[in-house]
C-alpha cells in the first residue's frame, strides 16, 4: 500500500539547520550587499512560508539570523556607521526577533510533519517486512506439502511393489502344487474321477492368475459365452399410440435466444473525458488536468461513476547544481526577451548596457517569472548600476514577488558572464540558489537560443566559493575555469522557456 508522503517531512531538523549555513561569506564583498541579501532572505523566507513550503522557509529564517548576527554584526564597513547602511542594518536588527518567532513556528509545524513522516515509513516498513514474512512461510508451506506428496508417491510405489512379489511368489507357490497334482494323475485315464480332478486344477490355475490381475489392473467386465436365441415375435391385435408408451410427458423445445438487446436495459453513453492543463493569469499557478469521466445509462443517475478529484500537480525539479542539491524548475517566458531588448533598444542604440530584474511567483513548487521590472539605473558601455533600490525592493515587497535574477544586454560585446557580471550574480545566488543571469548581446544576432542570449548561474561549488573569496573589484581576469554554465534545459538546467506565459512590464525610470 502507497503511504503518502510529505517532502517537508523527509527532512530532519538538524539537515535544514546545516544547509541553512551553507553559504560562501567574505568581509570583503561590501556591507551594501549584504544588507540587501539579509532583507531579501527575509522576504523569500515569508513568501515560502505563506505557500507552505516550510522546509525552504525555515532554512532561510536560518540563514537571515546567521547572517545578520555572526556576519554582518563583525563586518569591517559596519564599524564605519554609514548612515544609511547603518540604519538599514538597525532595521533589520529590530526585525530579527519576529524572524526568530516565525523560525520557532514553522519548526513547531515541520516537527509534526517529519514526526508523521516517520511514523508512516516505519508503517511501510512494518508492512513490508510482514508481508515478506507471510511469502516466505507460504513458500515454506508449500515445499513441505511438495515434499509430502512426493514421499507418498514413494511409499505408495513401494507397497505396490511389495504387493508384486508377494502376488508372483503365491502364483509360483499354486503353479508348483497343482504341476506335483498333474504328475499324480494317471497317464491316458478317462474316468470321471480324472477328469474332476483335472477341472479342478484347471480352475485353481485360472483363479490364481485372475486374482493376480485383478490387483495389478483395471477392472473388466467377465465375458459370458451364451448362444443367440430367436426372439419371439407378437403380432398386436390392434395399433398402440407409440408415444404414449414413453414415459413422461414429451420434452419442451428450448426457448428462441433473440439476437434483439432487452428493451429494459438503456444502451451506455460514450466516455467523456476533459482534460485541459491551463495557465491562470489572475491566480499565477499552472492548472491542473482536470479529469472527470463518466460512464453511465441515460437516463440512471443513481449509476454516474465520477473518477476522484485530482489533486494539485507539483512541478518534479528537473536539475540539481554541483553539489547535488535540487534546484526547482523556473519558467521564465518566450517573449520576454525581445521586449526587453525593445525597452533597451534606445540605450543599445547609444552603446549603452540596460538592465532589468526578473521577478516572480513560487506555484505548484515552481518558479514563474512574472514581472518584468527595470529598475533607475546608470549605465556606461560596459556596466549597469541600479540606482534607489528602496523604489525597487518597495515594489518588489508589496507585490509578494520572489527576485528570480536579472537580465541585461552586452551592446558592444559578445554573451557571456564578466568579472563584474560574475561578483552581481553571486548576490543573487546567495538569496535563491535558482536565480539566473540572463546576457543579450543584440548586436550579434536576434535569435533566442543562439550565440547573442544565454541563461547562466554560478557553479556551486566551485564558482560561488571562487568568487565570494575574490577580493578584487571592477573588471578583472579570472583564471579559474567553471565557474559558471548555461542552466537551460536543454543544457540539463532548471531554466524552461515556455511561449504564451503572462507577464507584465513595469519601468521604474
């Protein structure tokens, strides 16, 4: 029997604590940054946990409180008290105790969950092992009677054998005695007292080898010689009713089967089934198949069958990174591309880079990149700064929205990460290990999944660690090789393009 399971419960308490530590940490990447980060883990933890993905909140309640007080609280650029990082780093300190209730509630909840996740495995497991048990001892049982039978059969075989003997040693015992007897009678004697006792051997013989064969073959019927007579024919006086000779009244002919179907019994309806997988706009949440299948008698509604209510589908992730940690799907739309390159094109006619952040909805444990957001940025030719990024982060949080990583364009040059472009994205990673780093390098090509577009994350390991322990800044080489790769899916990523996906556009400039 299937048990259920939930795959909060199929972690432990102390596996989530660790993960949650599990991140790359340098006093070098600037206080900024990891003011940011700090808010964001804040963020994503509550989103998770308003769609009751308990185990990736709890992580990130983690992950918040150990960065802010073991990170943050001794980084170099704190001591300075910039005003404004000073003070957002006071709002995140008041801000921690609520996170550290919302930590407790969710353990309360995930402890229930592994402790019924437990339980039912030991369930299964008990279940198992009875009926494993109950097949070995029919197996058991059944060479046993095997075995039985086959010693019967050899006892069986053995007291028909001793039978045998016993019988050929009497016949052999009669065959002597009547051959002394035969001796005995006078040569050429035709008295009658010769001749009786002649029958008589002649009869102990045939009963011997009848009583022989009788035990050691089937059954037959004695033939009896007899002579035919002549029947004795009576002429009837008068004819007789032959019929009424027979006993019993005559037999009934069978009833006609018709070929016709009873009238009483109304033909089947067709099987009707729906399903329509759907995208819902205004829910944000791929719609299940929804399946319902009828197979009744018109007219019956008493004997409608309805197949059970389907449940949610959950997107299955479909990559894992380096470490062999799963990485849930993202959807990102088809489209979004070139109307993003469209809101770039005045910038890409000036040598200008333009960058956008893509943010989104957690659905069906999935990633939908729903909004298009460009943020007040300062661009030069080779770089893009964003600028008032409490605007941005305002809008971000009062739509509920996950940052799911960012887009921008290369004008000048080809697709790839830069030094710079690597330092961004490990921010991004660090707040959601699926956030993605999208290049497009216009004057290349046009084409979605040509050289000019890329979709790229960090390694992790070793990218992540590489980079979080540089301490150079600006443009710089990078002699290490893998430290990021394509995250498509067709490049066995967790990134899905998928055309016809709804999204909206929003510019903060």
């Amino acid at each position: 029997m299937p048990v259920p399971m939930d795959s909060d419960g199929t972690y432990s308490i102390k596996q989530l604590v660790e993960e949650a530590h599990e991140y790359e940490y340098s006093p070098t990447v600037p206080l900024k940054i990891y003011l940011t980060t700090a808010n964001r883990l804040k963020a994503n933890a509550n989103l998770f946990k308003e769609q009751d993905h308990y185990a990736d909140a709890y992580k990130l309640y983690i992950r918040f409180l150990d960065l802010l007080t073991n990170k943050i609280a001794t980084h170099p650029q704190l001591s300075k008290k910039h005003p404004v990082e000073y003070k957002r780093y006071l709002m995140l300190v008041k801000q921690a105790s609520d996170v550290f209730q919302s930590a407790e509630d969710v353990k309360v909840i995930l402890s229930e969950k592994i402790d019924r996740y437990q339980r039912l495995t030991k369930k299964l497991a008990d279940q198992r092992a009875k009926e494993a048990h109950e097949k070995l001892m029919r197996a058991a049982d059944e060479l046993k009677k095997k075995r039985q039978e086959e010693e019967a059969k050899e006892e069986q075989k053995r007291v028909e054998e001793n039978a045998n003997h016993r019988s050929l040693s009497d016949n052999e015992s009669v065959i002597s005695d009547i051959s002394v007897q035969a001796t005995e009678l006078p040569i050429g004697s035709d008295s009658a007292e010769s001749s009786s006792k002649f029958q008589g051997l002649r009869r102990k013989f045939s009963d011997s080898l009848f009583n022989h064969n009788a035990a050691h073959s089937t059954p037959h019927l004695e033939v009896v010689e007899s002579y035919p007579t002549i029947p004795k024919f009576h002429v009837p006086a008068q004819k007789h009713n032959l019929v009424s000779e027979i006993e019993g009244p005559p037999p009934v002919p069978p009833p006609k089967i018709s070929s016709e179907p009873p009238s009483n019994i109304p033909p089947l309806t067709p099987m009707r089934q729906s399903i329509v997988p759907a995208y819902s706009s205004s829910s944000g949440k791929i719609l299940g198949p929804s399946s319902v299948t009828e197979h009744s008698h018109a007219g019956s509604t008493s004997q409608r069958q309805h197949s059970p209510p389907t449940t949610s589908i959950q997107h299955k992730p479909i990559a894992v990174n380096e470490a062999g940690k799963t990485l849930k799907k993202t959807f990102i739309p088809l489209e979004l591309k070139s109307q993003f390159l469209e809101i770039a094109s005045s910038n890409t006619k000036r040598k200008l880079e333009t960058c956008g952040i893509l943010c989104g909805k957690l659905s069906l444990n999935a990633f939908f990149v729903t909004t298009l957001l460009i943020p007040k940025q300062e661009s030069t030719e080779n770089t893009c700064q964003t600028v008032d990024e409490e605007l941005m982060f305002d809008y971000i949080d009062k739509n509920d929205l996950f940052v799911l990583g960012w887009i921008h364009t290369h004008p000048t040059q080809s697709c790839f990460l830069s030094s710079v472009d690597l330092h961004t994205q490990n921010a991004y990673q660090l707040m959601l290990p699926e956030a993605v780093a999208i290049v497009c390098a216009p004057s290349i090509r046009h084409d979605v999944g040509s050289g000019d577009f890329g979709v790229f994350r960090l390694t992790d390991p070793p990218g992540v660690g590489v980079i979080t322990k540089c301490q150079r800044s600006g443009f710089h080489p990078h002699n290490e090789g893998n430290l990021y790769k394509s995250c498509e899916r067709r490049n066995k990523g967790h990134v899905v393009f998928e055309s016809g996906l709804p999204f909206i556009k929003h510019d903060l400039r």
